[in-house]
C-alpha cells in the first residue's frame, strides 16, 4: 500500500504515513508499476480520488523553522543574552533612605530590599540605560538608570514613571 499523499510506501495495515502523517482511510490494493513508481508532484489514483504531492508539507517545515529561529533569538536577548552586566552597576547601592537596598552581582545575580532575589533563580541585565530582571527566560523591565557621577546613579521605575531616586554605590 502507498500513501495517498505522497505515495510513501507502506504496510497494508496502516493508518498513518510515516512519512507525511496524512491518515490513510482508503486502503490501496494495487501495487505500482516499475513505470508508476513515485515521484514527485505525480498523481495518484485509486478509484473516483486523484492525489497530487503537495509542497504545503515542506513550506510549512519551513515556517515552522523560521519560527523556532525567532523565538530562540528573542528568548536570547530578553533573557540577558542580548543585555549585559557592566561593572559599573556591579556592587551595593545604598537607597536614599536604605542602606544597601540594591545588590547588583557580576553573575547575574541580585538582592532588592533585603530579599535575595538572585537565590530565586531571578537575573539582572541592562541594555540602553534600562535596567531589567529575568526568570525562566521572560525578562521585564525594571528601572531605567542614568550615571549621575561614577558613584551616584538616578533611577526611575519603568512602571511609575516619574517617582525617581538616588543610589549611591556603598564605598
């Protein structure tokens, strides 16, 4: 029996291909001649239905490959990879009002107001002045930062814009 999409051999109790994964509700009884062997884009007849190799099979690995692509690059940037840890944000921040509020470690790692964060699997990154936190390769942005001096940087929540303060690195 063959496959009545793409004219795969099969056994002659099969209900799928192999293949193309195209069910198989007609059973084939003929056997294809030397001069009928497979070949694409050839019909294939069994009674009233006519077959015609797709090339939708194809065109749609295709996208779906495309797709993987995208996904594994924007998982890589979102997750840090496209990001970066500059040592000029590694240390102990002092908060205006909080010694030692913000802990940024070179390994990704971080604690924020007395929580280690960094032990809960959550990462720092920061890319054009924003800086963001990540887990399970969803990465979110947290704060925006501008160096007020090298010991001084100004921050204001991404997601309260306007209520900004000042961190000063602990010496």
């Amino acid at each position: 029996m063959f496959c009545q999409k793409c004219g795969q051999s099969l056994p002659a109790d099969a209900q799928f291909c192999v293949n193309c994964g195209q069910t198989q509700a007609t059973q084939w009884t003929a056997q294809p001649t030397a001069a009928q062997q497979y070949s694409p884009g050839a019909q294939y007849t069994s009674g009233a239905q006519t077959l015609t190799k797709s090339k939708k099979p194809y065109i749609l690995i295709g996208a779906a490959a495309v797709v993987v692509v995208i996904v594994i690059i924007v998982v890589a940037l979102s997750s840090g990879g496209g990001g970066s840890r500059p040592s000029s944000l590694v240390g102990t921040w002092d908060w205006e009002f909080m010694p030692g509020a913000v802990v940024l470690r070179a390994d990704g790692g971080y604690s924020w107001l007395g929580v280690n964060y960094g032990a809960m699997g959550f990462r720092w990154s920061a890319r054009n002045g924003v800086v963001s936190y990540s887990r399970g390769g969803i990465s979110t942005p947290w704060f925006n930062y501008q160096f007020i001096d090298d010991d001084t940087i100004r921050i204001e929540y991404v997601t309260a814009p306007g209520v900004s303060y000042t961190l000063r690195r602990r010496a």
